[in-house]
C-alpha cells in the first residue's frame, strides 16, 4: 500500500514500486531463514 500511495502522490512510477518489491522479497528470503533460527535458538553460536 505505501508503494501505491508513493505513486499516485507522484514520488514514484510503476516500475519503481515493482524492482524495489522484488529486491525486498529478495531479502527477506535471504535474511529470514537466519534470523528465524536465532529466535528458536538453532543458530551458531
């Protein structure tokens, strides 16, 4: 929703809201994992 809001305010244009939620879900897939197994407590120590 805030990507949205961005560009019908006029910040941002469509391909802009596109490459930044992909390189996001790109993150996140890299980084959770690691971070879930710090929470259960499986991570190295």
């Amino acid at each position: 929703m805030a990507g949205i809001s961005r560009i019908l305010g006029g910040y941002h244009i469509q391909a802009d809201n596109i490459a930044g939620l992909d390189l996001g879900r790109k993150v996140a897939n890299y980084d959770f994992p690691k971070i879930k197994a710090y929470f259960e407590g499986a991570a190295p120590k």
